[in-house]
C-alpha cells in the first residue's frame, strides 16, 4: 500500500504545471460551487418549509373562527360553502376535514370520498394551540394542521397544505444555483489556464535557451518580462551563462597562446 502510494505521489507531482494549476483551480472551483450549492439550498428549503407550516397555522386558526358559529348552530351547509371557498381561494389547499368530538366527519372538500389514510387518521387530545404534523403522500409532502373547534368540544379541524408550490420554487431555484455556479466555475478555469500559461511560459522559454546552451551556443539569453521569482530566476541563468562564455573566451584565449 505504502509503495502504490508512493508511486501515485510521484505521478502526480510529475504532472505538468500547467495540469497541475488548472486541476487545483477545478477542484477548488467544484468543490466551493458543490458546498455553496448544498447550503444555500438547504437553507432555503428549510426556510420555505418553515413558511408553508406558519401558513398552514394560521389558515387552520382563521377558518376555525369561520366555522365556530354555523357548527353550533348545526348548519352543515354554511360549513361545506366556506371550507370549500377557502380551498378553491388557496390551492396550495390539498384537503379540509371537519370532524366532530367523536372523530365521525362532518365535512370535507373531497370530490368523492375521503381517501381511507385520512379517514383512519384521527387526532385526539388535541392542544389548545393546536398541532402540525408532516405526511407522506404521493404528491409530495403534506403539511397538516389540526385545531380544536371551540377548544375540542366542538370537534376538530383538519387542514392540509401541499408542498407543490414549494418544490416548484426549489427547482426554478435550483437551475439558476447550478448555472450561476457553472458560469462561476468556467470563469475560475478560465483564469486558472491564464494563470498557468502566464507562469510556464517563461519556464518554456528559459528550458529552450537551456537546451542551445547544452547545443554549445552560450550566446543566447534567456528573456525578462517579469521582476517575480521566475524573472529573478531568468536573470540568474543569465549571468551563469555570461560566466561560462566568458570562460570559454578565456580558454580559447589560453590555447591562441
């Protein structure tokens, strides 16, 4: 294990820099856009999720003061008209169920039958404040409110909101995370490889001018554009290279002689 380690070390630090700064600059580029895309989304998911409960909270509460006074008085078809108007007026809305104490339904605004899951499930000793609780279906997630009509002496209310609205916002928001992140991850590559040609291309030159010198031309010079490390190098070279021309002068000069 050590010696294959050893030998991936060794093929990775004899990668070109070029490769080299260009994969730095990838994997940094993707691994920020990967933890900004995750966070931001999260947190937004969360947030959202979070207003659609608080939503479902206080529509339950609101239709509770609503239906108060037509279900003490017996008035089922006032009960049926409103939960109905709210639903058609929110279609967020996925379901109404208006229990009595006993749990028996009293209304609802289903086209046909409640559907069996709902019909079973029954909540009792119910808060003052009320409940939410989060479903299953397959739609989606359904954030379900129930409240106590006239503190549970009445009956209940059950409300459910649809997390439709939510995913639809969730995608929209998800394209443009991921192509704002693609945008930002090309311009990081962009000035990765312009980064990277700006750092070899002296190195480039000064292994050319290293090459006449070993070809035996130790007139040549290697060129300076910059005043950085590799300029400092440059000019180093340089000055080795006048040494050894002057020293070949010298012996030449010698042999005359």
């Amino acid at each position: 294990m050590r010696a294959f380690f050893e030998r991936l070390g060794w093929w990775v630090l004899s990668v070109p820099i070029y490769l080299k700064i260009v994969g730095v600059g990838a994997l940094v580029a993707f691994l920020f856009g990967g933890m900004t895309y995750l966070q931001t989304h999260r947190g937004i998911s969360q947030t959202l999720h979070e207003n659609l409960a608080r939503n479902a909270m206080s529509l339950v509460r609101s239709l509770v003061m609503n239906l108060e006074r037509p279900l003490v008085t017996g008035d089922l078809y006032s009960v049926n008209e409103e939960i109905r108007e709210v639903a058609s007026s929110n279609p967020e809305i996925k379901y109404v169920i208006v229990r009595e104490r006993s749990g028996k339904i009293l209304a609802h605004t289903f086209e046909g039958s409640v559907p069996e899951d709902l019909l079973s499930l029954v909540h009792e000793h119910i808060s003052p404040g009320g409940k939410l609780e989060v479903l299953a279906s397959d739609e989606g997630l359904i954030f379900e409110a129930v409240y106590p009509i006239l503190g549970g002496s009445v009956g209940t209310l059950q409300l459910g909101l649809s997390d439709r609205d939510v995913v639809s916002q969730l995608s929209a928001l998800r394209k443009t995370i991921v192509w704002s992140l693609i945008l930002c991850c090309a311009a990081g590559l962009c000035l990765a490889a312009i980064l990277a040609h700006i750092l070899t291309k002296p190195i480039d030159r000064l292994i050319a001018v290293v090459n006449s010198i070993r070809d035996g031309n130790l007139e040549v010079r290697a060129e300076i554009h910059t005043v950085d490390e590799i300029g400092a190098l440059a000019d180093a070279f340089n000055e080795m290279a006048g040494g050894l021309e002057k020293s070949r002068h010298d012996s030449e000069k010698k042999e005359r002689l």
